[in-house]
C-alpha cells in the first residue's frame, strides 16, 4: 500500500478505537439516534480494521518466511504461500476503502406511482408495492404504508411506504434501496383485456433516504400549504368520518406529501414533515451531485414507458435490467420478493465503477 492509504488506513483504526469508547459510555446511550449513528460507523468501519489486521500480521509473517528461506529452501512454498495471502489481502482492503455511499445505513422512503396504461398500470404499482414489501420481510424490515390512492380494481395510483431496518447494519435499506428508483415497465394480458393481447404499461418508483436528525435542508413555515382530508380507500371513498389524514404541499418546489395512516390529525402532520424533510433533502443531493458531474444513476422522474430501468416480461417468465444487461426468467419468483440476483448484479456493478474510479484518481494524484 501506498504511505496515503496507510496514513489513511490508521486514522480509521483511530477512529474504530474512539467509537468503541463512546459506545460503552452510558450517557451516549441516552441519546437513541446518536448511539445508533455511532453503532453504524463503528460496524462500516470494523471489516476494515479486521483486514488491516490480517494484513499486518500476514505482512510480518512474510518477512520472517523469507529471512527463513534464505537459510532453509524449505522454506519457499511458505513465501509463495504468503505472498498469495498478502496480495488477497491487499486487494480486499483496497476495496474496503473506496468511499461508501454516505446514505447506506439509513432506511428508505418509497413512493410508486402508476403511468401510462391505465388500471393495468395500476394493478403493477400495487405488484411492485408487494414484491418490495416481501423482500423486505425475507431480510427482516418493516414495511409502513403512510398514504395510497387505490383504483378501482384494487391497485394503486400512487403509494407513499417507509422501509426500515432494525440494528446498526452498515449496509441499511438504501444500500439495496437504492437501485430502484426509475420507471418500471410491464409486459403482460390484463385483466380488462379480452381478446388476450399483450399490453405495455409503466409505473414510476422514486426512493429517497429517510433524513437524519439535522438534515442541510431548512423549511420555512411559509413555504408549505397544509390541507386535511378523510383517509380514503378503495376508490377514493372514505374510511373515517375525521379530518385526519394530511397534505403537506412545499410550495417553492411543488413537492406534495400526504400521511393518512396514523392515529391523528397530528401524527399524520408530523409523519408527513418527515418525508418531505427526507424529499428535499434528496433533491438537495441529487442538485449537488449533478454539479459536481453527470449524475450516473438519477432517477426518473417522468412514468414514460421509453425511459425504463427495468422491463418485467408476464409471457416469457423474464426481468430484464437495462443499466447493467441483467436478465433471468425468473419472474414470478422476483415479484414474490426474491430480487437477490438482479440487486446483486447492480452493487456488483456499481462497487465495479467505484472501484475503477477510485483507481484512476489514484493514478492521477
């Protein structure tokens, strides 16, 4: 390794050291969201310094092999040995220490919105919802719908979910999350069809990371307009006979949020600055990462079929991934919640293009 990546390898040793020691102070403790802040870091960082400690000790090891093996032959396979070991390691750290997203370990805000095709598109939106809502089950996260507009055939022309994931895993909702945002299209008979023709329709996904505590955004009272409404169900007929279910609309960008599952009025309200606290804080992102460069992965924002992510084939069983060339004929396995391979494929993908470019600023520097 290069004396910049020790120097910086032994500041994150540091810095596991010092989290260590906050966390086993008790006071820390009485703070929920800073202990779990900090539980996150210290578990991002461990695997690093588990490796930088393998390596060191591997690095000693191959020294003595070799001063042995200037005196002993016999010694030469433990050189090679080691030699193979050393390298493996160094590549693994090196890995570890291209930078994460900074958003990984944070639990994701969903929002499905169908598009062209008309209930049939609908009717995807809510496929979508539940093939989210089962993966999210198999690995243990909870799932919380916070506001839905349904058809009339029972899917949803727009639902607003919250997907969130208990301990201090680094890699949190958003690390899996996040490749989802994107129009989603489907090829399939619907069931409003009646000569059995296949039809193509979309449904529109944006995921954002649920805002920390301190968020850079700042909103101003006098920005927003607040409506309150019934919650609604099937059809947009109501379910209640309260004004509890609220609107929130961010007039200087024309966000609209709305909640409608919780208990009250102000629950609702208080629900609903969450999200559009976590909203702008993504459109805050997404605006500085743009001015940095083109952004590789922004999300679309318009549910037209020609501008696809990911196309779901009814007749031939297939999911096709258009950013990486993914596919398998799998379908309906994938809408049961088993999407592993395609969101291995893409951190496959992405961890690639960091690990590239992470090299090529090397080179440059």
């Amino acid at each position: 390794m290069t004396s910049v990546a020790d120097n910086s390898v032994r500041a994150l040793v540091e810095e596991h050291a010092g989290l260590e020691a906050r966390l086993a102070d008790p006071d820390v403790h009485a703070d929920q969201a800073l202990a779990r802040r900090l539980g996150r870091r210290y578990a991002e960082l461990a695997p690093i310094v588990a490796t930088a400690g393998e390596l060191e000790r591997a690095e000693a090891d191959l020294v003595d092999a070799r001063e042995l093996a200037g005196e002993d032959p016999a010694f030469a396979a433990e050189v090679e040995s080691l030699e193979t070991s050393v390298a493996a390691l160094r590549d693994r750290l090196a890995e570890l220490l291209v930078p994460r997203d900074p958003a990984d370990a944070q639990d994701v805000v969903v929002e499905v919105k169908s598009g062209e095709g008309g209930e049939e598109s609908a009717l995807f939106a809510g496929d979508l919802l539940r093939m989210y809502s089962r993966y999210a089950e198999r690995r243990g996260w909870k799932v919380a719908v916070l506001s839905a507009t349904e058809s009339d055939l029972g899917g949803f022309k727009d639902v607003t979910a919250t997907v969130t994931a208990p301990g201090n895993d680094p890699d949190g909702v958003w690390a899996w999350f996040k490749y989802e945002g994107g129009v989603h299209r489907v090829q399939r008979v619907p069931v409003t069809e009646s000569q059995g023709r296949i039809h193509t329709s979309a449904a529109g996904v944006l995921v954002y990371p649920e805002a920390e505590e301190a968020p850079d955004v700042e909103i101003d009272e006098k920005d927003l307009r607040i409506d309150v409404f019934r919650s609604s169900g099937k059809g947009g007929q109501g379910v209640n006979t309260t004004d509890s279910a609220v609107r929130i609309t961010h007039l200087p960008t024309g966000v609209v949020v709305s909640c409608q599952n919780e208990r009250s009025q102000l629950q609702n309200k208080a629900r609903a600055m969450d999200v559009l606290r976590s909203r702008l804080q993504a459109i805050a992102d997404e605006q500085q990462a743009e001015a940095a460069s083109a952004d590789r992965r922004s999300q679309v924002r318009t549910v037209d079929r020609s501008e696809r992510v990911r196309t779901y084939n009814f007749p031939e069983n297939r999911i096709s991934d258009h950013r990486i060339g993914y596919k398998s004929h799998d379908l309906d396995r994938v809408l049961d919640g088993e999407l592993g391979g395609v969101l291995d494929a893409l951190r496959a993908a992405d961890r690639a293009e960091r690990l590239a470019s992470a090299a090529s600023e090397e080179a440059r520097s």
